[in-house]
C-alpha cells in the first residue's frame, strides 16, 4: 500500500513503515492537549507534510 501511495505522488517517497508510530503518538499528544480547532489545524499540517 506504502509503495503504491509512493508510486501514484499521494506520499512522500522517504516515508517508511516504521514512521506511523511515532506521528500518531505525536497527533494524540496534541489532540489531549488542544482545543478542537487548533488539533484540526495541526492535523492538516500533519497531512500537508506526509504528501509528496
């Protein structure tokens, strides 16, 4: 899934299955931690930058 998303320009090709983790743990901190539009606000920074 990783290769297609890569291969078709939807993910940046330097991403690797063991990034995941970290950046979930990282959005649920966030998530606990803000209000509802400062996390979607950071989500979609969050989005913007796993896009190739």
């Amino acid at each position: 899934m990783l290769d297609c998303a890569k291969s078709a320009g939807r993910l940046r090709v330097d991403f690797e299955p063991t990034d995941p983790a970290p950046l979930v743990s990282a959005m649920a901190q966030l998530i606990r931690e803000s209000t509802p539009d400062t996390w979607r606000r950071h989500r979609a920074f969050f989005r913007d930058g796993l896009r190739a």
